[in-house]
C-alpha cells in the first residue's frame, strides 16, 4: 500500500493505492485483484476464474489448491462493441 499522492494520481490525498504482484508468466495484478475479490482460495467446489482481455488467465481453484495459466487473447475479446456482459457468482 502507498499514498496515491506518491504516485502522482489526481486524487484524495489521503487516498491509497494498491500494488498486487504479477503471481507468474502473464498472470499479474489483475487476476490476483480477482483472485481476492471473489475469494476464489475458498470457494466450496471446483471453481473457475476467467478473465479475458489482450491476455486470457484462468484460475482454477479445486482440491484447496488455485492452479493459473496465460495466453495472448488479443484485442478480440478487449470490449469493444460488446452489447451484453455477463457474470456468475
């Protein structure tokens, strides 16, 4: 965590940024944002993460383990002319 304002972002001064580590190969913040955001590390099944963008990643978490791979994905699947959006919980 650090003060936004040592940054140089535009913002509350008090305002904090978080930093999250890219995990391997192409699998960065993003993903590990993710990661956290569903709490994917305890999810009672077999669960998938998938997040596409200019690199697809997906995780797989099963059997108390999170296993993650990466590909180019390309501007394809970046969004734009997407009409519709979907999420599963």
């Amino acid at each position: 965590m650090v003060q936004a304002s040592r940054l140089g972002i535009q913002i509350h001064p008090q305002a904090r940024a978080y930093l999250l580590p890219v995990i391997g190969g192409f699998v960065g913040g993003d993903t590990v944002a993710g990661i956290l955001a569903t709490d994917l590390a305890d999810a009672p099944g077999p669960t998938l993460l998938v997040d596409i963008g200019t690199n697809g990643e997906i995780v797989l978490s099963a059997g108390g383990r999170l296993t993650a791979a990466s590909t180019a994905a390309g501007p394809a699947f970046e969004g734009p002319g997407s009409s519709t959006a979907c999420a599963a919980a």
